[in-house]
C-alpha cells in the first residue's frame, strides 16, 4: 500500500511512520524537513503544504492508495487538502482531535455518536470546522475521508495539562523539587494513550474501505485520576511529586492562553468508548499501560540531552501562577 503523511514527523506520527514502514508501507513523508528525525525506508518529500503550488510540485506525479492529513488545523487546510489530493487517493484521513467532543460533557461516557460542541476553545472549534469541511466533500462527490480523532496520546511528549507542551519542562521541576500544578483537585478522570497503541488501531483504518465516510476516536480503555498521571511520571523519574492542587478557573485567569485547553478539555472528566475502532479493526486493542510506557518516555528523555529541553516562558508561567495563588489564598 502506498501512504503519504503529511507531517510524519511530529510526536505521534514518528511513531506511526516507524510503524508503517515496519508493516511494509511505501510511505511518503510530505513536511519542510525540520526536525532531526530519522525514518529509514521513507521517501521524503519537502515542502511547506501551505503553499499549495509547491506541495503540488512536490507530489508530481504521485497517486496514493491513502493520504493521512497530519496537520490541518482549519477549514482553509481541508479545502487545499481536497483540492490537491481530489482524484489523487482511495482514502484520506484527517487527523481532528477528541476536544471536539461536547464540553461540558453531558454523559461521561463519549462515544463517536457524542455531539461535536466546544464553546470554550478555538483549537477544538476549528477542528470541528475541518470535520464539517470534510464531510461535507464526502457527501457532495464523495471524496473519501476518514476522521480520526486522537485524545491525549504521548510517546517522545509528556501528557500533562500544565507544564509546557512539547518539552521536558515538568520533568525539569521534578527532578529540581519544584512544585507542579495539578488542575482543580487532581480527582477528574482522563484518557493518556501511547503513540504505538494509536497507530495499531490507525493502521487497521488505512486502505479500510469500510472506514470511509466513519469518523473514530482511538484511545485506550486505561481511566487514570490526573493525580495518578503526575504521579506516575514522578514515579518514573524516580522523584518525589511536590503538587500544588489549583482551580482551572483560576489558572485561566493568571495565564489566559491556557484557559481554551482547561476549560473546552482537561478539567472535564472524559471516558473513551473505543467499540467502534474495535470493530473496524478486529484484534485492536491498546495493550501500553501508562506505567510502561511513560518510563519508554523518560528512558527516550534520557538517551540524550538535547531532547530535555526547557521552556523557561512556562518554567516561569507556572511560577508565576503559584505565587498568585498563594497571595490569593496562602
Ligand atoms: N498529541 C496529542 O495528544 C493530540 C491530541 C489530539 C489531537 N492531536 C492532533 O494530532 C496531530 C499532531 O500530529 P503530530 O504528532 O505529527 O504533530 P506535530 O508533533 O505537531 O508534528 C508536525 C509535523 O508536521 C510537519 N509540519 C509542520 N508544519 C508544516 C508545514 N507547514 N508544511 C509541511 N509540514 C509541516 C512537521 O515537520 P517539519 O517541522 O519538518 O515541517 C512534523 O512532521 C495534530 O493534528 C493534532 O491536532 C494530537
């Protein structure tokens, strides 16, 4: 089967890459060739796909049994999508994400039927929009999408709601004995999933016909209280967690950027009902507990310095958080 992903590269699809080729994929990486990834086997091609003309050219000639949309994060990215890959792919596949879901939840339990509702983050509204874009071009010519709807997934990333996405910031105050922030009292219930469990259940979607016109969430059935998130990653390094219990509000309030991912997702407790990525893909099931994989996490951290890295804007931002709410309420 011949797959582009555009992107790839990034923190759950280089695991997904990995796997693809392992399963004998002819994977084409489409992205600008940033980051020092290595993916032996891949046909790189580079370009920055919001220039359509240039990834046009990049994909001369190229057709695809599936294409699987990385990064579109806005209904522009959907219709460049369309336009490019229109009579160019059996399947394409758009990566959305499970903030869609109604905010606040009205059950608990969220399956693919849940109402796509989410008035407190923009990030989540613009993925509903993508969905509704692509949708609509199934319905219109049938052009052949499939959603797929990631929640909190990790592999070379920490999954936490506040400490700096994307580095190795908490884990830095950790290791130094400084205090984290766990949002409202660390009791709410949440989903972490590792990258080699959502890219099981995403493989069985490719060249899927069945799956075509279906959008799915792919997560595991492990529940964790975000207390044990913490603690686990604690665990993991070896350390003694000092956390430091703050409402959502009120971390919205000190740092506003963050108050879209609390309040349209993390303070909310969610429950994944993963029925229908296990029918479509007989056999899936996500077998990486949290205690296991996140010590993969760490023992990828550790391997090498220049992956620890520090964000000192969140380093401070959480600093800042702490003492506002200690002159608050101290
Ligand atoms: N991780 C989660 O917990 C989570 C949860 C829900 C949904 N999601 C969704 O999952 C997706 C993230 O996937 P990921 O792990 O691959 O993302 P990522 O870590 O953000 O990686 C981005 C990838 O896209 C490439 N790229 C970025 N800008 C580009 C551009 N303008 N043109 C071409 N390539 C570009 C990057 O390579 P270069 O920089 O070299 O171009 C890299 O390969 C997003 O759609 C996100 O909304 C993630």
């Amino acid at each position: 089967m011949r797959a582009l992903f555009i992107g790839g590269t990034g923190f759950i699809s280089t695991a997904v890459s990995r796997m693809a080729i392992a399963e004998g994929f002819e994977l084409y990486l489409l992205n600008r060739g940033l980051r020092p990834v290595q993916l032996p086997g891949a046909h790189s091609l580079t370009a920055d796909v919001h220039r359509e003309e240039d990834a046009r050219a990049a994909l001369q000639g190229l057709e695809f049994d599936v294409v699987v949309d990385w990064i579109a994060f806005t209904p522009d990215d959907i219709d460049r999508a369309v336009a490019l890959f229109r009579g160019r792919t059996k399947q394409y596949v758009f990566i959305s994400s499970a903030s869609v879901y109604q905010k606040p939840p009205a059950h608990y339990l969220i399956t693919e039927s849940t109402p796509l509702h989410n008035p407190y983050w923009e990030y989540a509204q613009n993925k509903i929009a993508c969905e509704q874009r692509s949708s609509q071009a199934y319905r219109d010519d049938g052009f052949p999408v499939t959603i797929v709807r990631p929640s909190m997934t990790y592999d070379t990333n920490l999954p936490i709601a506040v400490g700096g996405w994307g580095t190795y910031t908490l884990a830095d105050r950790l290791e130094r004995g400084l205090p984290i922030i766990v949002h409202g009292d660390g009791s709410s219930l949440w989903v972490v999933t590792h990258a080699d469990d959502f890219g099981r259940g995403l493989l069985g979607l490719l060249g899927n016909e069945r799956a075509v016109g279906q959008a799915f969430h792919i997560t595991s059935d492990e529940v964790l209280t975000w207390n044990q998130i913490y603690q686990t990653i604690a665990d993991a390094l070896g350390v003694e967690a000092n956390i430091v219990h703050i409402p959502s509000d009120f971390i919205a309030s000190v740092a506003p950027h963050l108050s879209g991912s609390l309040l349209g997702d993390k303070t909310w407790s969610v429950v994944f009902d993963n029925s229908k990525i296990k029918t479509f893909v007989p056999g899936f099931e996500a077998t990486i507990p949290f205690r296991e994989g996140i010590r993969r996490t760490m023992a990828w951290f550790a391997a090498d310095a220049s992956r620890r890295c520090v964000d000192t804007r969140a380093d401070a931002e959480m600093d800042h958080i702490l003492e506002a709410y200690a002159a608050a309420f101290g």
